[in-house]
C-alpha cells in the first residue's frame, strides 16, 4: 500500500512540474499582432485565387492539347 501511495505522490508531483513548466514557456511565446493576421490572410487569400486561376488555365491548356492529339489520332488511323 505504501508504493502505491508513494506511486501516486510522484505521478502528482510530475504533473505539477509539467504545468509549472508549461506556464513558463507560455510566458515566452510571442503572439503576433492583429494587423499581422490581417496581412498574412490577405497574402494566403490572393495566394489562393492566384493558383486556383493558374491551375484552371493549365487544366484547360492540357485539355484542349489532349483533345488536338484524340482529334489527331482518329483523323490518321480513320485513314487508313
């Protein structure tokens, strides 16, 4: 019974020491600011519409030359 409670006493212990520590390394951590949230979203947002864009057009670049090398094909194979 005695390990047990000795046991219990040292897990307390552990999980005291890991709040303790956690609550230091959170007094050391830098938030940014809410004008630097503003920014770096507008940044990702016009990422986004930028790829998406870019993406959209390569899409239809290659579907446009798939179907000239489709069209191609049947036009030489219909042929012969």
């Amino acid at each position: 019974m005695a390990e047990v409670i000795e046991t219990v006493k040292q897990k307390k212990g552990a999980v005291s020491q890991f709040v303790r520590e956690t609550r230091e390394e959170m007094q050391k951590v830098s938030f940014p600011s809410a004008n630097d949230v503003r920014g770096t979203t507008v940044i990702v947002i016009i990422n986004v519409i930028f790829f998406a864009i870019f993406l959209l057009l390569i899409d239809r670049l290659w579907t446009y030359v798939l179907e000239g090398i489709v069209w191609f094909m049947n036009w030489l194979f219909a042929a012969l």
